[in-house]
C-alpha cells in the first residue's frame, strides 16, 4: 500500500493486461473460461456527488458497478489503488466487448483483509498490523488518527464471499462487488489493546514519529530489519488516512 505507482505498474497493472490477452488469444472459446479480478474499495471516490450535489462520505454509500475516478481524487490514492483504477477500468473496457462471451466475468473490490474468525490469524506485514504494533512498541497514538477507520473483513468471510459469488451465473450488467463492512476505529482499537493492559498515550503526530524513529534506531543496534518500518514512516499520514484497503 506504501509503495508508488511506478513499483507496481508491472506486477498489478502489466501482468493483468498480459492475461487478458492469454484468454483472448487462447484456442478455446470463452464460453469455457471464467475471469474473477480481486481489487479494492481503494478504487472507489473518496467523495460521492449525488444527484442533488451535495457531497458526502463513500463509506455512507459504497457503490457497486463501475465508476469513474477524478483527477482530483487520482492524486490522493495510494499508488496500490492507482494500479487497481487502472486494471478496473481496462476490465471495464472488456466486458463491454466481451463480457458476455465468458462463462463467468467478475471483479470483487475487496477491503482490508484481516485475521480468520476460526484461527486468529493475521498478516503482521499489512499496513494496519504494522501501525498497530508500532503503536503499542512505543506506547502511544497520533491524535490526528483516532477517528480513521480500518475497513477490516476476515480472510474466511472474503474467501467464503468470493467462492459462492464466483459460482453465480454470468450476468455482464452486474459483475461489480464489493465486500467490504464499515470497519473500526483506530481509537476502539487502542482502547481494546488499554483493556489488555497495554498503555497508549495520544500524542501530537510528529511526537509519534519521533517515538517510531527512536524504535528504528534500537532495533538497528540490535540489527533487526527495519526498512519496511522506514517505508510506512516516510510513506504514509496520520491525517490524510492510512489505507488500509485502499
């Protein structure tokens, strides 16, 4: 999610072009072959404009379907999410001239995928795991990120979503969703982690970058790895919203 466009123009954008270009040019009709495209909510405006103009959050309507996306908000997405734009609409492009020939077409925006409900398990590299663990190393949380929603969904809920959705039968004016939930505040998070006796004090943002580069600079001496923790420092913002789908 920190890394910029350029980095994953090959391995998220060329690589879909690439196997659009298999199937079409495959020796067998389409008619056998299905295409299930896993993307983000991060592709969605982060402003709807509804019909009367007035403007509001897209967590108060995430829209299913295709949809366009700004200059404006192109500039304020992850370079992750860019990629995602990108490939959602070339997909667009497809199933208006070929969607109907496929024997299943469908795209699934996904949000931020966290720990199976049956085993606990989650993925520490993820951005938010990443945010929460320095968080609790250096006892403490940005103020300006206490209202900021993780938009998490379980791994076996998404899996279970996707497996029976894939299995519907090929409509190409519906091939669009969304699994996504409303997610969690970062300040519930935080009061969670209190409850299990771990202290988080709120602080100023740079007080808490200042604490996170301290936490470098050890784990360096100890000579533990530390780049990723560099990349999310210089990455990411408190205040315009740390992804974490998207």
């Amino acid at each position: 999610l920190i890394m910029p466009f350029s980095a994953l123009k090959i391995p998220n954008v060329y690589s879909t072009f690439k196997m659009i270009e298999f199937m079409l040019n495959c020796k067998h009709p389409l008619k056998s072959m299905s295409l299930h495209y896993v993307s983000t909510i991060g592709t969605l405006p982060r402003v709807i404009i509804s019909e009367k103009n007035n403007a509001r959050n897209f967590e108060d309507e995430i829209l299913e379907g295709f949809v366009r996306v700004g200059n404006k908000d192109w500039n304020l997405k992850s370079g992750y999410s860019q990629s995602k734009i990108i490939c959602e609409r070339f997909l667009e492009k497809i199933n208006e001239n070929f969607g109907s020939n496929f024997k299943q077409f469908s795209i699934f925006r996904v949000s931020a995928i966290s720990n199976s409900t049956s085993t606990g398990c989650f993925n520490p590299s993820d951005l938010s795991s990443i945010l929460i663990q320095l968080c609790l190393k250096t006892e403490c949380v940005p103020k300006t990120g206490l209202n900021l929603r993780w938009s998490w969904i379980p791994v076996d809920f998404v899996a279970k979503v996707i497996g029976e959705l894939s299995r519907e039968e090929n409509d190409s004016r519906n091939v669009v969703w969304n699994v996504a939930g409303k997610g969690v505040r970062v300040e519930e998070v935080m009061k969670v982690a209190e409850r299990k006796g771990w202290k988080v004090e709120r602080v100023e943002e740079e007080e808490w970058r200042k604490r996170v580069r301290r936490l470098m600079e050890e784990m360096e001496e100890r000579r533990e790895r530390v780049v990723a923790l560099k990349e999310v420092l210089e990455g990411m913002s408190w205040e315009k919203g740390a992804e974490g789908g998207g």
